[in-house]
C-alpha cells in the first residue's frame, strides 16, 4: 500500500461469496464442528477479501473488516467492554463473544437493533462506571499482519471511539444521568494503545468510522469529538488517521473533524451530497485527504462514472489530495452481479454488486491520476448502460400510474377505532391475554428441499402444492395442541418475507446468489425494485385459506408491508421513495381484500423496517412518517370494520416513531420488547397508545428458551402499563430461523405463562 489513499473502499461482504462463513458458523454452534475447522473458514474468507481487493487494483486495502458477527460486538470485546455476566461463564475467548451475541442459558445476550438506517443489525454494548477498558484483544493487529504475509499491507477499520460510546447504553445499575460518553478519556487510552501497536506492526492508516455523526448531535457530542481526535491526532508513535462518516451529510462534525490533527476525511458525496458546497470552506481539509465516497456502496445501480468524475474534479482544490472511495462499506450489498444467470440481461446491464463497485472506484482512481482519456471505455460503457436505464419502457406501467392518479383521501381511512373493536370481539370471541405467533414457524431441510426441487423443475406444481399443504397442516395441528388462540399457517412456501412478495409482482428481479448480511449468520437476498409496481393475481390466499379449513380458531394472514418492502430492496432511485411506496402500498391492498373475501378474518401486515427507514435527521422525519404511515393506511384501508388488522415492528429504538406506530391505525401491533424487558410500553404509553398491543416474551434471535415463569413475569411487568384487554401474548419476531425442538418448548411455556397470568386477572 502507497502513503496515499488514492482509490479505496471503506468495507466489503464478509459472509463469503457462497456464504461459506454463513455455514461454518452454524456447524460450529451445532457442535458439528471445532473451533479450529471455524477459524480456518474465517482464515480462508478473510484472505479471499484482501486478495480481491489488491487485485483489482485499489490503492488502498481496508483490513479488520472480517468479523465473525458484528464490528460493534468486536470493538466491545477489543477493549475490554465484556458484561460480568459473560466473563463469569468460563468460557473461552471466541465462546464468550459467541455468548455475548446469542446468549446462553444463563445469560441473556445483548441487546440488539439496528445499524442506523441500514437492515444490519448490531450488538448493543453496555458500558457502566465501572467498565475497565484495556486492549484486551489483539485481533486487529493480528489481522494486519496476516494479511502482510500475503503481501498485502491493509488500511485498519475500527468503530470510532465516538461512535462506539455513542452506540453503546448504560449497563444495568449505572447511575441515573450516567452517559457511556462519560467514559471518553478511557476508551481513548485504549485506542491509543491499538494505534501505538498498528504502527509497531507496519501499519500506515487506520480507518477509524464515526457514522454517528450522520445523525443529530447534540454540542457536547461534537465536542467529545473534537476531543477524541485531537487526542488522537497527538499520540506520538501512531499511522496516518482517517476518520469516515457515512449514510449522510455529517453536518456540524465535517468543520471539527477538519480541524483536527489527522490526515484524511472520508466523506459519503451520494447519501451526503448536500456537504459538497461546504468543503471547500472548511477551515483545515487543504491541508487533508479528503476521501470521496462517490460510489454508492448501499445500492445496485451501475454509476454515472462520468458524473461521479466530474464530482471529484471539482473537490481537487477543496483539499490536499483527493481520494475515491464507496459511499460506505460495501458490506449492504452482494458480492458478484456475475454471479446471477437469471436476472433478465437488460436489467443486469444496469446492475453493480461489490465486485462491480470496487471496478468502478478503480477506474475513478486512474481517472484522477491519468485523465479521462485512460477510461474512455469504461466511461462510454457506464454512461450507455445509464441511459438505457432512463429510457427503457418497462421500467413504466401506465396502468400503474393511473390508478395512483385516482387515490383520493377515503382510501386511507377505515371506520373509528371502538367500532371496529366491537366488531372484531363478536367475530373472533377471544380470550383475554390471546396468544399468538408473528408468522414464520420453522423452515425444515425438507420445506427448502421441495421449493428448490420446485424452483429446479423436479417436481411439478401439484406436488410442491402437496408437500406444503402436508407441513401447513402440521404447524396447524401443532399450535392446535399447544393451545395458541389466533394461528397462522407458518409461510413453508416463502424463502423469504419480501423476496416472496417481490418474486409474484411486476417491477422487481430477484437473484440467486445475491446474499445481503442482516446480523451473525443470518444472510437475506434483496430483490432489486427497478420499475413500477404491480400484483398480476393473489399470492397467498390459497395458503391462508387451506390453513383455515382445518381449524375452527382464526388464522391470520401474513403479508409484508410497503415500507418493509422498499426498505428490505435494492430500489430504484430515479423516482422519490414516496410514489414507489404508494405503488408498492396498491399491490397489498388488493392482497388484503383478496384475503378478506376467502374468509380471513385476521390480516397481519407486517412493518418491521418502519423505523429503519427513518432519515437519520430530525429535520427529514415528518415528510418520510407522513408518506410512510399514509402507504401502510393504503394497504389495510379497504377492509370492514370486523377484520381485525395487526402489524409488527421489529429491533428498533422506537422514540422517533412513536406518534407514527399510532397513526398507522393498526388494530393490534406486536413488537419486539424481550430483550428491553417491555421498555417500549412506557413510551407507547407516553402518547396514549390505545390499541391492542403485543409486545415480545420470547427473544427468537437466541437459541435461548425462556422458562414459563420468565414469561409470566414479563406479561406481569406488561400488565402494569397495558389493560388486560389489550395485551397480546406473541414472541418477539418470526420463528423461521429456529429449531422445531426450541419453538415448541418455548410457546408451551409461553401459553402456560399466558394461562396461568390469565387465571390471576379473575
């Protein structure tokens, strides 16, 4: 690696091309495998990365960016931030971190949400007064030096210190008004160790990403980050700094971070194109490399490289030197558009996943150093595939725009909330405290194996009908004998809860090898929205209504919301997100009416990704609720009042959005309170919440199985803040990704919890 950056990208996909990272993970929690048949995989993957990378031709190989589940978790453990709970286990060095994720029996994991407004979530660290940091791990300086013997000299990532303690919330018993930004001078003596030991290792930058900063910030929380990187900037025996932010405009933090003693600024030019006109003022970056985040590292779309060079001509007198680079890390998308045989060839002309990405930050890079006349090619060939994209006629459905120019505002209203509860308790007849699931039950080898023998030709469509309906029947019968109140029918027949939407209408591709990292082992395949939106005919009635033929209890039926749609997409970017939503809202508000009308009496459309989508400053917040909250009214809108509505929210801090969850008019919302231990009512409460509510007793992103005490005690904190007659009893989130023998001990327990907190209310 150069002394300069040059041309770089600030993360890659860290699962494996064929999620081979994914699969040792699993097999080493299912004692299937050893810990050293593990670290070989992470070895292989990790040396893959830097291989690739320094063979395409970047200047600048970012390293520490493999991670065996979450970079916050790993900056947590780097310096010493391991909960008592954890380090009482006993366990080793790579069982503890493991225990910190998934939790144990005896161990609750932490807790864990959203990577800012991204579908990656992150571990939530929890630092206290007490909190001894030290570099207590190495890994970072390890990973520089494994990769030197390769004859790659890599760039360090880390989470900055900011952003970390930003990140991370108070542990249990930390005083009132205790900050983990309070801990600030610590953490930094931590940092400057690591950095002392990079630079003893070779190492001449260190990454260091303070995404927190895309975000509102409060003056103290600039000046903690002036304070982190003059500190920084002043130890003596340390590389080259460059500190990143990234998902948009820093703002206030651009003019302090130019102001401090390090060498580079990387900045997102694509979700932060609004600093362009401030660079060039800021006090400090001439003397910088600025890094020009100018490809989009979070969607799919080729790059107007011609644009984007344009774009980083104009900074060359903004700074010292000008760098290129991805927006953010690639880590939010695919590894290989090469890969897909069965996207349609006119859109893959118009698609770049990671690899792709990389290619264009390298012909940026010759760009700057060689003038345009060395990449006319790639240059012509970027500017032809954008335009065909602009032109292309099926990306338009006039039907489509048609119908959303007939919307008028009775489309989005449904009859009072009271009336409607009347309604659906003479329809349903339900128990107090009535227990259900979000959707999902267990997907088995045998459910995959029959979708992909369907999806191979194999089988035909009768036979794939027949081994589907054999396991509908099956989670029927079982909820039956656990005793649940409102069923579902388990989804064997969806891969995925948008990806299956998305395969049965119109605008959208899907790939086959197009995996995406949500957190530790878990991998979705985004499906790519690249035109106006359809529903051709009815995508799950003929499930719901077979699974309701076979009990007398309702089934609910599942579909998955509009803003979750276009939030867990690739979308298109050549129209604002508002219309694709009312587009996307149109397709499931047939598929509710479709419901309705075979006889489901319960419809659930799930909006986990509600808060994910919300810009990360305050200032964007109204216009996106208000088209957000209007899209989800669309799709649940055109049903009687005895149709009881419910939708589900996931791993999310709910504050912002609060007064939006109740605009959305839901009969009944269930969310994700097990982890929190139901912090989440108290501000549902805060704004008079007055609808049925479910919040979580079952955390399904552990194998951990609570106990039916554990259950009942979470339904009795519940209690306190919500009326019996609205309280739902639910898990936190789908069961897709458990195991049978978990999931039935788990809702055995939780309807006997149910039960026996029932039996108390007479």
């Amino acid at each position: 690696m150069t002394s300069t950056i040059g041309s770089t990208v600030l993360g890659y996909p860290r699962i494996g091309p064929n999620r081979e990272l994914k699969r040792a993970l699993e097999s080493y929690w299912a004692s299937d495998s050893s810990e050293a048949e593990l670290r070989e995989a992470a070895r292989r993957t990790r040396t893959g990365t830097w291989r690739t990378l320094a063979d395409a031709g970047l200047d600048s190989v970012p390293g520490n960016t493999f991670s065996f589940y979450d970079q916050v978790l790993d900056t947590a453990v780097t310096f010493g931030a391991v909960p008592s709970r954890f380090s009482a286990l006993g366990l080793g060095p790579l069982d503890t971190y493991f225990a910190m994720a998934r939790g144990t029996d005896s161990a609750a994991p932490l807790e864990m949400t959203k990577w800012f407004d991204t579908n990656y979530h992150y571990l939530v660290p929890e630092i206290g007064p007490d909190t001894r940091f030290l570099l207590a791990d190495r890994t970072p300086v390890e990973q520089y030096r494994e990769a030197l013997e390769l004859g790659v000299s890599t760039r360090p990532v880390l989470v900055g210190p900011v952003t970390f303690l930003l990140l991370s919330k108070p542990a249990e018993g930390a005083p009132d008004g205790f900050r983990p930004l309070d801990r600030l001078d610590d953490v930094l003596d931590a940092y400057a160790e690591l950095l002392a030991e990079l630079k003893d290792a070779g190492a001449e930058w260190v990454q260091l990403d303070e995404p927190a900063f895309a975000a509102d910030r409060s003056e103290p929380e600039l000046a903690a980050l002036r304070k982190a990187y003059r500190r920084l900037g002043k130890v003596q025996e340390r590389p080259r700094l460059m500190a990143a932010g990234y998902f948009g405009d820093l703002g206030e933090a651009l003019g302090a971070l130019a102001s401090c003693p390090i060498e580079a600024l990387g900045v997102d030019l694509v979700a932060g194109r609004s600093a362009l006109d401030r660079l060039a003022s800021l006090h400090g970056l001439h003397s910088k490399t600025l890094v020009a985040g100018l490809i989009d590292g979070r969607n799919v779309w080729r790059a107007d490289l011609d644009r984007a060079l344009t774009t980083a001509a104009t900074l060359l007198g903004a700074a010292g030197e000008v760098a290129v680079s991805t927006s953010c890390s690639l880590l939010h998308v695919p590894y290989d558009v090469g890969a897909e045989a069965g996207i349609d060839p006119q859109v893959k002309s118009w698609l770049a996943f990671a690899e792709q990405k990389v290619g264009e930050v390298v012909t940026l890079g010759r760009a700057l150093r060689e003038g345009r006349e060395a990449v006319a090619d790639e240059l012509a060939r970027a500017s032809e595939a954008v335009a065909d994209r602009t032109g292309a006629e099926r990306v338009r459905n006039h039907r489509v725009q048609a119908r959303l120019g007939s919307l008028r505002p009775e489309h989005v209203r449904r009859a009072d909330y009271a009336d409607r509860r009347r309604a659906q308790e003479e329809s349903l007849e339900l128990p107090p405290l009535p227990t259900t699931t979000i959707g999902s039950f267990p997907q088995t080898a045998e459910v995959r194996e029959a979708r992909a023998a369907a999806r191979r030709g194999d089988i035909d469509h009768a036979a794939y009908t027949r081994r589907m309906r054999d396991e509908i029947e099956r989670v029927v019968r079982l909820q039956e004998r656990l005793g649940l109140d409102v069923l579902v029918h388990g989804e064997p027949e969806r891969n995925d809860m948008v990806q299956y939407f998305s395969e049965h209408m119109e605008g959208f591709v899907s790939t086959e090898a197009g995996w995406v990292q949500s957190y530790g082992s878990r991998c979705v395949r985004p499906p790519i929205l690249f035109g106006d939106v359809a529903r051709p005919e009815a995508i799950t009635a003929e499930w719901a209504t077979y699974a309701q033929r076979l009990t007398e209890k309702p089934v609910k039926g599942m579909l998955t919301g509009p803003v979750t749609i276009l939030a867990w997409s690739f979308v298109r970017d050549d129209q604002p997100l508002a219309d694709t939503a009312r587009q996307v809202a149109l397709a499931i508000r047939d598929e509710v009416r479709d419901l309705e009308a075979a006889g489901i009496r319960v419809v659930q459309v799930d909006e986990p990704a509600l808060r994910e989508l919300l810009p990360l400053r305050a200032a964007q917040h109204r216009d996106y609720l208000n088209w957000a909250v209007e899209a989800f009214r669309l799709a649940t809108s055109g049903v009687a009042a005895s149709t009881q509505i419910h939708t589900h929210l996931c791993y999310s801090e709910f504050g912002d959005v609060i007064d939006a969850i109740v605009a959305l008019d839901a009969d009944v919302t269930s969310i994700e309170a097990a982890r929190s231990r139901m912090e989440v009512l108290d501000d549902l409460n805060a704004v008079g919440f007055a609808r049925g509510v479910g919040p979580g007793v079952y955390d399904i992103h552990s194998p951990r199985v609570p106990g039916a005490e554990e259950v009942a005690d979470l339904l009795r904190t519940a209690l306190k803040a919500v009326p019996s007659e609205r309280l739902w009893v639910n898990p936190d989130c789908g069961l897709k990704t458990r195991g049978y023998a978990e999931v039935e001990t788990a809702l055995q327990n939780m309807v006997s919890a149910a039960a026996a907190v029932r039996r108390s209310l007479r």
